[in-house]
C-alpha cells in the first residue's frame, strides 16, 4: 500500500511503513483513531502496521446499502498521505472525472 510517505488509497488490507505511521504518531494513534468494531491494527516489526477492514473484501455496493464506512473512516484518517489523484489514473472507457470520483470514492 505504500510509497514511502505516501499511500495509494484505501484497501482491504492496508500495509503501512514507518513514515507514515511516525507521521500520524505511530501505531498506537491510528488505533485510537478508527472506531469500526471490525478494523483492527496489527503492529509488525520495523515500525509497520497492517490495518484489516473486516473479515473479507466487500465490494461497496451502495444499492444494497454497503457504504464501506470503515473504508471511509481510515480513508479520512489517511488523507494526508494519500496520493493525489493525476490524470495518468484513468482507465480506458472512464472519463477523467469519472477516475477522479472513483480515486477518491471514500472521501468525497
């Protein structure tokens, strides 16, 4: 999920390095942070952290009422490390604003 102090979005299983957890305030604060009785912060060796957003992947079907709130909790506490979205994110058959909705499908 990383690059360097940066991070690509919001995932199932999000892994992150030592500079982002010591800019957030280290595993610790990122567990005070997120309230999703299904998240949990695993510290790893090396200053890493694995945060796992439930039991398996869901896919956030906003008919059947699956908003992914805990998707959107850490994508909130991550912001600040999130990549910015770029025009090179788009995927064939999307428009670019169609991408930049899709990249930041958490936040907004």
């Amino acid at each position: 999920m990383g690059q360097g102090a940066q991070v690509d979005g919001v995932h199932w299983l999000n892994f992150l390095g030592p500079p982002v957890l010591e800019a957030m305030g280290g595993p610790r604060t990122l567990r005070s942070r997120l309230n999703s009785p299904d998240t949990t912060v695993l510290e790893l060796t090396e200053g890493r952290a694995l945060v796992t957003l439930g039991f398996a992947p869901l896919p956030g079907d906003l008919k059947a009422g699956q908003s992914l709130p805990a998707y959107r909790e850490l994508a909130k506490v991550l912001e600040p490390w999130m990549l910015k979205f770029s025009a090179f994110h788009t995927w064939d058959g999307f428009t670019e604003e169609e991408a930049r909705r899709w990249w930041r499908r958490f936040l907004d």
